[in-house]
C-alpha cells in the first residue's frame, strides 16, 4: 500500500459512480439515458482532472455482480464503454492520462479486451492515472491475490497487498459515493481499510468538477490517525 505520508493532499480517490437509473427515473427517461449522461460526468471529471494533482482517480464503471441487470442494460453499459474509449482515447494521450483497468477485464467481450489493451499501451506513459474498474469485485479481487501469494509460498498482509489489481497505486486516501446509498458494493474493500469515505447524495449524472474539488478540500481538513494518537 506505499508509504503513510499525511501531507493534507489526496494522492488517490476513488468513486463508487451510482444513481444514473435514478437521475433517469426522476425524469422519465429510459436507463440508458442515464447511463449516457453518466459518462459525460466522467468526460467532465477527466478534463478537470490535471489542476487537480491527484496522482490517480479510480472509477467503480462495472461490477462483477452488475452481470445481474438485464441484458439490455448490460449491452447498453458495454457499448457505452466502446463508444467511450473510441471517442476519448486521443483525448486521454493529449492530456497525459495513463489508463489502468482493474477488475476480471480480460473476460469481457474479445473487441472491448482489445480497445482496453491498445488504450493502455497508448496512454502508458501518461502522467495522472484513471483507473477504471470493470467486472470488478473486492472479494474476487482479495481471492486471486490471495492464491497468488500462497502459489509463492508466503501470505501475509504484504503478500497480498503486492498482488492486488491496485499494487503499483498510491494507497487510497478518499472514497467516495454518489446517489446517497451508503455501502461499499464490494469495491475496494482491501484498499478502503484506512481510506476517508464521503458519501453524498448528488446522483452521478450531477456531479461535477467542482463537487471533487469541494471534496479534495474537505479531505484536507480531516485527520488521519490509521490506530495511532
Ligand atoms: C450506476 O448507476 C451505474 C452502474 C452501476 C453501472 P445505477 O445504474 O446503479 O443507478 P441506480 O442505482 O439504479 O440509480
Ligand atoms: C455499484 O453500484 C457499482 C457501480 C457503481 C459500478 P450498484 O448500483 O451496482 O450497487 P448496489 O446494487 O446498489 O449495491
Ligand atoms: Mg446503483
């Protein structure tokens, strides 16, 4: 997990991005329109994302246990993720955005694995990391981790943590979650252990720039203690 450097400064966030059904509800619109305009937020967030400083912001886009929606809405979330990817690719190696997928993404459909491997080579030497968590799982994540650190012969705490999707992260300082739902949905849960958690009821097809700024700022008034005095 790195170093504990409290320097008032976020490093990484993470967010759990909920509610695009409900911001579509409200407005009579199908799902999927939500969904739309929940990628236009992450557009929003990516562009703002350089003044900022944070050295990684992590997005939960899909979880392993999301398979459960319908299909429609499963196909609509994967091609919403095609057209993302096609559409802000060169985007992303312009502003120096390096992409990391976490997550069982090497299972998704064979066209999105390979989008998703030529995005990451092209933005491999970006400054700032977007981290996209898809067919993610927290529980999954520990149990592979896990395994691979016994295939070494050795589990412990350092083990584990050196095998999990995040290892080459900064250690998580701030999750939050949209949509006033206040649970982890299995994400992150290794990573969340001394992590400051915000949750707010803005649903994410609302959210904005500005709301992370409000929440940087927030988290550098908090004081971390991870046990100690
Ligand atoms: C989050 O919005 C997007 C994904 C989980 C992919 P939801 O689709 O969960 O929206 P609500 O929770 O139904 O409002
Ligand atoms: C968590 O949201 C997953 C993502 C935001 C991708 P869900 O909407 O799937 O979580 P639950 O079902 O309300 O716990
Ligand atoms: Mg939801």
């Amino acid at each position: 997990m790195g170093d504990r450097l409290d320097t008032g400064r976020a490093r990484h966030v993470a967010i759990i991005m909920d509610g695009n059904g409900r911001w579509a509800k409200k407005r009579a619109l199908p799902r999927a329109i939500g969904h739309q305009r929940g990628v236009e937020a992450v557009r929003r967030l990516v562009r703002a994302l350089e003044p900022m400083e944070l050295e990684c912001l992590t997005l939960y886009a899909f979880s392993s246990e999301n398979w459960k929606r319908s299909e429609d809405e499963v196909d609509d979330l994967m091609n919403l993720m095609r057209k993302f990817i096609k559409s802000d690719l060169p985007e992303f190696i312009a502003n120096d955005v390096k992409l990391k997928i976490i997550g069982d993404w090497q299972s998704l459909a064979p066209d999105i694995v390979a989008m998703l491997e030529d995005a990451l080579a092209q933005t491999a030497k970006g400054k700032q990391t977007l981290a996209v968590a898809l067919n993610y799982g927290g529980q999954h994540e520990i149990a592979r981790a896990a395994a691979k650190a016994a295939a070494k012969g050795e589990v412990s705490v350092e083990s584990i943590a050196a095998h999990l999707d995040t290892a080459d992260l900064p250690p998580l300082d701030l999750l939050i979650r949209t949509s006033g739902e206040i649970r982890l949905s299995n994400f992150l849960l290794w990573q969340s252990a001394y992590a400051e958690m915000l949750f707010v009821d803005t649903l994410w097809p609302d959210f904005e720039p500005a709301h992370l700024k409000q929440a940087l700022d927030d988290f550098a008034r908090r004081e971390r203690r991870y046990g100690g005095r």
